[in-house]
C-alpha cells in the first residue's frame, strides 16, 4: 500500500513525458556524480560519527550508540551494506566504515533525487498549466544546496523529502483526495522523519495539527475525520519508535545527547565550531551567508522577487491565504521560526526548506509571460547548479597536495593548522615534516604561545587549510588577542612570509554565483571545498 502511494515513480509515466524524463536524469545524474569525492578521506564530521556508528554495529547487537541524530538513517545503511556484503562475501554482520560512508551517501542520492520526483508531484496540484510545471522540479534538480547535501552522507537530504512529501500529501488530504493510504503515508513519513532527527517534530506538529484541524472542519462526518486524524499521529509515533527503537531502550543517555546538542544549538555550551556565530543576528545572517550561495546567486534573487509579490498581492491586493497554501506554507515557516533564531545558523539547518523556497522562485518565474525572458531567466537560474559539479571532479585538497609535493623542496617543514576536520594529507604523500598546531588553545597559556612562536621560528611555509581559524577568532579581538595578532602579523608580512599559492574550486566569477569561504557559513565551504592558503618564508 505504502508503495503504491508513490505510482508516480512510474517508468511509464517517465518514457510517456520525455521532459519529465530528461529531468529525472539530469536530477539523477548531478546527484550521484562522484559519491566517492575524496578519494578514501571523509571531512565531513557529521557523516564520519554516522558511519562509525553503523560500522560499529554486529547483528544482533544493532545498537548505534549514537543520538545526536536519529537512527533511521543508520539503520538504512547497515542493513544495505549487510545485503550487499551478502552477495559478495557471504553472511556477514559487519559493514566496514568507509563502506558505511559511501551507503549513507548513496541513501542520501536517493531521497534527494525522490525530492525531486515529489515535488514534479507537487507541482501538479500547484500549478494548473501543464507547461508551468516543469519549472519547479528542474530547479530542484539543479540547486546547488540540494545536490551537496546529496553528497554528504548526512540526514538533510532524507528530511527535505520527507518535508515536501508531507506538505504533498497533506494537501491531498485537504483537497478531500484523500484515500486511507495518504492518510497513512502522511503518518509513515512523520515516522520517518522523527526517527532521522528529532528537531523534525518541529516541523512535522504544525502542518499534522493544521491538517487535523482543517480535515475535521471539512469533513461530512466529524467523527470519520477525528478518527481518521488521530490515527495521523498514532501512526507516526508507531513509525518513529520502530525505525528509533533506542532512543525508547536507551532513553536517558538519548536525552542527555538531546539537551546537549540543543544547548549547544542555543550557545549556551561553547565549542570551538561555533564561534563563527558570535555577535551575529537571525534571518539577516541566513540571507546574506547562507540562501545566496544554496540557491545559486539567480535563484536567490527569484526568491525574494517570489516573496515580495506574494506578500504584496495578500496585502494590497486583500488576496485571502488559501488553505491549502497554509498546508504547504505552515511547516517551513514554524521550522525557520525555530532554527533561524538559534545562535548556531548552520546551513544544514535550512537544506530541509529549501525546496520551498526554489518553489517560491519557481512561482515567481511562472508569472512570467513572455517565452524568451523566462528562458532567460531558467538558464541563468539553472547555471550555478551544473558549475558546481566542480567540487567533486578533483578535491581541492588533493589537488592542492599533489601541488606541494610536487614544487616544494624534499624535508620542507611546514606548519599546518589542526581542528579542520581532518589534517590535509600532506605528510602522508611526501617528505615534508608537518605539524598541525592547535590555534583553539593558543589562549590558554605562555607554553601555547611559546611553542608558536618557537614552530614558526623553524618553519619554511605556513599552510592555512581553510577558513575556520582565522575567519572567525580573529574578529574577536578582546577574546582571542594572540590569535588576532598572529594572523594580523602573517598577512601583513611582518611574521616573515608571504603568500605563495591559493587553492580554490571555484574561479572569482564563479564565486559570484556560488559563495567563498569568506562570503558564506563556514560550513557551505569547509567541508567540501576549502580555500587553502600556502604562504612561504621571505628570504632576507
């Protein structure tokens, strides 16, 4: 019943509609480019303690240990890779840790290439004129956030479907289209998206209550509609404690990971991956570090023109918000209130809405009539998408060691930076002599300090990996006033070197379109993309 929900994943329908089906592999084929960048080095910290979580994991002892997130996704990868090892080994119960990484990339492909396939779904009941709804699922294919989170073997890309394939269903449910399949769909997906994390119930409450209330008041027979709501929500925690079993077994030390990670969210417990987030400000910070450079440059600027006309037609125009906009609108909107407003402002906290505003976007271009400006402004649109396949044809990190063992003189001694999610593998590819201090503790004492001072004394290059040190302590000038003053001391020469080399993904007009390090959340660069810095000692 479950699957037969989803009969749009038809290949009929594919091969009937050759636009829908040169969408769906464009969508398909940005999303499962090179799911191996990186070549055997994960730098991704959240995708790292998911897949030592499943390689950890034995049949039977399935439990993850692990409750920053929920388990769903754990549990997709281990069982898979238990399948596949099958067939290729034999029975097994364990699945190596870079295969768990690979699966949970796969897994997230998968949901969001399904994002996309929903919202083509959605975009039926939007938009009435058949030629206006391509637009939004071929924006969906090729927005530069969708397709990263795509690549990150993470939980964003399984919640931004769940999200949009709840505000689908619901609003078949509104529309009174509703079998009691959708009903159960709708409770199948909160399931799902609870036991992926649970901050989703921040977004799942609202549009289930909203489409409780409006079910109710719509239906014939009050009593069908309030049975038929209630077992909304039945069957969503039925679905949660099946696919989350241990945070229910293990309750208190998933509690204990819960406030933690939510004080941390909040800033209240301070860790060095947050200090980027001092004395910064909500909603501002997210439109201009984070939906610019997600959505692609074009896109972005279609977004506020799309919720510029949409809030100006409801206010002067006295247009009435219809009902089953508050379906698709109610959720995205408590979930922005919620993580927009929070001292951490990851961009993992808003890859789950941003199909909704790429919808937003699309609504905007479907206003426009004339054939040729609208083609214009896909193109532009579309454009950012397809240049950022850029980050996973050669990682910069790679490239950039390759470089150095290749110019730099044998026994070089350099002095790198640790704490940016792994050490770059110079040492391991050469014979340089490399030392990765850690610029998170020069504070805390005099040794610190002096054992910098003494490291550069000796050092023939300085190698900054990425932008996570100096981008963010050194604004800070009361708190961090050795940090402030050393990089202040090392751009300007007076440290005695001076830059020999940058690598980047991307060029500086691309940059316009996409972000760089110094223009975006860390996060939309470190991970994947990083600027990295070599400067060399000036010789007297």
């Amino acid at each position: 019943m479950l699957f037969r929900s989803f009969s749009f994943f038809s290949i009929r329908r594919i091969f009937a509609d050759y636009r829908w089906g040169i969408l769906l592999a464009i969508a398909f084929l940005v999303r499962f480019y090179h799911l191996d960048w990186g070549e055997g080095l994960f730098f991704h910290p959240d995708e790292n303690n998911m897949a030592r979580s499943v390689s950890q994991m034995s049949f039977p002892d399935i439990d993850p240990r692990f409750f920053a997130y929920g388990q769903f996704p754990l549990y997709l990868a281990y069982f898979t890779g238990i399948l596949i090892n099958s067939f290729k080994l034999g029975f097994t119960t364990v699945v190596a840790f870079s295969e768990a990484v690979y699966l949970l990339r796969f897994w997230s492909a998968v949901f969001s290439l399904a994002t996309v396939v929903i919202g083509y779904r959605l975009a039926t009941v939007l938009f009435p004129d058949k030629k206006q709804r391509y637009i939004y699922p071929a924006l969906l294919a090729l927005t530069p956030g969708l397709i990263q989170s795509a690549h990150f073997g993470t939980t964003e890309s399984i919640l931004a479907f769940v999200f949009i394939a709840l505000a689908y269903f619901c609003l078949k449910i509104f529309r009174k289209e509703a079998e009691n399949k959708h009903f159960l769909m709708v409770g199948f997906l909160g399931g799902i998206g609870l036991a992926t994390k649970m901050s989703a119930i921040v977004y799942i409450f609202p549009l289930l209550l909203v489409t409780v209330v409006i079910n109710v008041a719509n239906s014939e027979k009050k009593l069908i509609g309030a049975r038929n709501s209630l077992f909304l929500f039945l069957i969503t925690g039925l679905f949660f404690a099946l696919f989350c079993p241990f945070y229910f077994i293990r309750w208190q030390e998933a509690l204990t990971t819960v406030v933690y990670e939510s004080r941390v969210a909040v800033g209240e417990a301070v860790v060095f991956y947050t200090r980027q987030f001092t004395n910064t400000g909500p909603v501002i910070f997210q439109l201009t570090k984070i939906f610019p450079w997600v959505l692609g440059l074009p896109m972005f600027l279609l977004f506020l023109a799309g919720l510029i006309t949409g809030v100006g037609r409801l206010l002067f125009r006295r247009m009435r918000l219809k009902k089953g906009l508050v379906i698709v609108l109610i959720g995205p909107v408590f979930w922005f209130m919620f993580n927009g407003f929070l001292y951490a402002k990851w961009v993992r906290f808003m890859i789950p809405i941003l199909p909704f505003f790429v919808l937003l976007a699309a609504w905007f271009v479907s206003l426009i009539e004339r054939k040729k400006v609208k083609t214009y402004f896909l193109l532009a649109v579309l454009f950012p998408g397809l240049i950022f396949l850029k980050v996973y044809k050669t990682d910069v990190r790679l490239f950039a060691t390759d470089w150095m063992n290749e110019k730099l003189p044998a026994g070089s001694v350099i002095l790198s930076e640790g704490g940016n999610i792994i050490d770059l593998p110079v040492e391991n590819r050469s014979s340089f002599k490399v030392t990765n201090f850690d610029f998170y503790s020069l504070e805390d004492s005099l040794e610190n300090k002096e054992e910098l001072d003494e490291l550069v004394s000796k050092a023939d290059y300085i190698l900054i990996p990425s932008r996570r040190v100096f981008a963010n302590l050194s604004k800070n000038n009361k708190k961090y006033p050795q940090t402030r003053d050393y990089y202040q001391k090392l751009f300007s020469g007076e440290l005695g070197f001076i830059g020999e080399k940058e690598f980047r993904t991307f060029s500086l007009w691309e940059e316009l379109l996409l972000g760089s390090d110094l223009t975006s959340e860390e996060t939309w660069t470190v991970f994947d993309r990083p600027t990295i810095r070599l400067y060399k000692r000036e010789l007297i």
